[in-house]
C-alpha cells in the first residue's frame, strides 16, 4: 500500500472527503452548537476552533515534490480522523 501514499488521486480524494465531512461538522453545529472537545491531531485547540480551509490550503499535492505529497496525505489521513 505504500506505493498508493503521496499519489494525486489519493491525496484530492481525501481533501474532498474532508470538504465532505467538514460539512456534515457544520451541519450538526447549526442544530447543536459547537462540540467542545480537543482536537486529536492538534490536542492544544478545540476540534470546532481548527482552520480547516487553511490546512486544505497548507496540504495540497504538488507535482515533483514525492515527500512533501507524502507528508501531505498522511496529513490529510489525521484530519479525517480529526474531524
């Protein structure tokens, strides 16, 4: 499976899960408020204060820079189970 790490169809198919799931975040918010919890892949904010439109901006793909894709996707993988 590592030969799927840092791919450009891995790593947009993840950023549009999170844009996914940051939605139905937003969703649940209206009804209820925010969930003041920690964040597990950023223990020293709450989860409802994390920029996630600055992170999707931060890790993107970028052709020719494999480590920094890889860096990246895994990255990304930590936000979903963030978010």
């Amino acid at each position: 499976m590592t030969h799927l790490l840092g791919r450009q169809d891995c790593v947009e198919s993840l950023r549009k899960d999170l844009i996914d799931l940051q939605g139905a975040v937003v969703d649940v918010f209206s009804r209820t408020g925010p969930v003041r919890v920690p964040s597990w892949k950023f223990p020293d904010k709450m989860s409802c204060n994390i920029d996630l439109v600055s992170l999707l901006e931060q890790y993107d793909f970028v052709d020719g820079e494999d480590e920094f894709n890889q860096h990246s996707h895994i990255v990304l993988l930590e936000l979903v189970i963030d978010r």
